[in-house]
C-alpha cells in the first residue's frame, strides 16, 4: 500500500564456539553475513552495522525499519 510502512524481518541465528571462545553469526536470509566476536553485546552490535549494509549489496528488499530475529545457541558438557 502507498504511504504504509513495511517492517522488513530478516533471521540471524548466533552460535557460541566453545573451541574458538567466540559468538558466530550467520544467516541464510542475509548473503555473506558471517562475523564472529567473543562478547555476544558486541556482535549484535556489529550485525546490525553488517546486515544493513549487506541487503543493500543484495539488493534485498528494504524498508526505514528493519527487524532482526535472534536464535542463540550454546552448548553446554558437563
């Protein structure tokens, strides 16, 4: 509709590498998003920075807001 605006959602999902002592996120909505950084604050920040620029890259559909949809996991051995 003219004149509404659209909420673009995009999933990332984050993973913390046990081996590595890194949080890593990737997503398939978003081509070529990979980045990895050891406090998990710090790569949410970095991801919004990436993935605005990246679905420009992309030529993804945009719109004035964007909504990031967050899965974390983390392994745990006792």
């Amino acid at each position: 509709m003219i004149g509404e605006n659209i909420l673009m959602s995009y999933d990332v999902n984050v993973e913390w590498d046990n081996e590595a002592k890194v949080w890593i996120a990737t997503s398939e909505d978003i081509p070529g998003l990979v980045l990895e950084s050891g406090s998990f604050d710090a790569l949410i920040e970095r991801v919004q920075v990436a993935a605005q620029e990246l679905i420009a890259l992309n030529n993804l559909p945009t719109s004035n807001e964007f909504c990031y949809h967050t899965e974390m996991f983390r392994r745990a051995y006792a």
